[in-house]
C-alpha cells in the first residue's frame, strides 16, 4: 500500500501518465477488506502523515499485537460483523484497542454489523441487503472525514446513524472521538 501510494503521486505528477493532475495526493484515504483492512491499519500506523482515513472492512492480520497500530493518527474505521468467522468481533476489537492504546489516534469508529458474516461484503457472494449496508457505513464515514459532509456526518454519529441502530443493523456501534 505504501508503494500504490508513492505510485500514484509519481503518476500524478507525470504529463504523460492517464491520471496526471487528477489525484489529490494531500488528501487521500485507503481502505481494505479482509487482509487488506489488517493491512490497511499497518500501513497507517507506519504513515508519516499522508493518510488521511482509513476504512477496514473486515479486517484480518495475523501477529497482530497489542502496541501494532498504536501510531495510527488518521481517522480509522473497523467495520465488522457478528457472524464473521474470519474477522469476528473480539478480534476486531483487538485492533481498535491497539488504535485506541496510542497517543495519536484522531478518530476511532468501531462497528459490529449484526449477522454480517465476512463474505457478505464479497459482490455475489453473500446477502445483498448487507453489502449494501456494508457500503452506505463505508461511504458515509468516508466522505465525512474526508469532503467533511454533513450528511455523511449525520449517517456516522447523528440521526441517520441513530435510525440505522433502531433498525438493528448494528450488534455494536462505538464512536472514539480524541
């Protein structure tokens, strides 16, 4: 991930290249699904600053320790489900900690969507309710770190996300704010 960043500067930064001038290098997030998320979280916590969110989906990573992402500074979000084998929730839990242990963290959303299982969030592959769900989190945590929109805003920690738990999509929602 580190190198795609680097990458894509570079190709920003070339005449030649398709994305020339079409990136806003100062602004960029990453965000990962399964071992991309775990690796997405590593990543930000060895960042010297040009994260600016990350969104982990399902995040899986072995050796996971309790001080391995407590450098992370960007805005993080661990999304998880209660029916995930892979990434289950005590294990998701762990990393948000390991965020939460460090001096740096900005802001930590932690969510445990109910029943989600960890291919539910794979296209064709699981219940489409759920990936869908599983986006509009995504999305909405996104641009409001991101373009700082209030609507996305309202669906993190305002009355969408309020309608959102009344409708039982979440088993756990917590929002760390430093």
């Amino acid at each position: 991930l580190t190198e795609a960043f680097s990458k894509l500067k570079a190709l920003n930064g070339n005449p030649e290249s398709p994305v020339f001038q079409r990136v806003d290098v100062d602004n960029m997030a990453q965000l990962g699904y399964s071992m991309g998320g775990g690796a997405a979280l590593l990543n930000a916590h060895e960042d010297a600053g040009d994260i600016k969110a990350v969104a982990a989906v399902c995040p899986f990573y072995p050796g996971v320790k309790a001080t391995s992402l407590n450098q992370v500074a960007a805005p993080v979000m661990l999304l998880t489900g209660t029916a995930d084998a892979v990434a289950w929730s005590s294990y998701v839990e762990k990393m948000r900690d390991s965020v939460l242990s460090g001096e740096n963290h900005d802001r930590v959303l932690y969510a445990s969507m109910e029943a989600l299982d960890h291919l539910d969030v794979v296209g064709g592959m699981g219940e489409a309710e759920k990936l869908d769900r599983t986006i509009e989190t995504v999305v909405a945590f996104l641009k409001s770190e991101m373009m700082g929109d209030p609507e996305s805003e309202s669906a993190i920690s305002g009355d969408i996300q309020a309608q959102h738990e009344a409708d039982g999509w979440f088993s756990e929602y917590l929002l760390y704010e430093l």
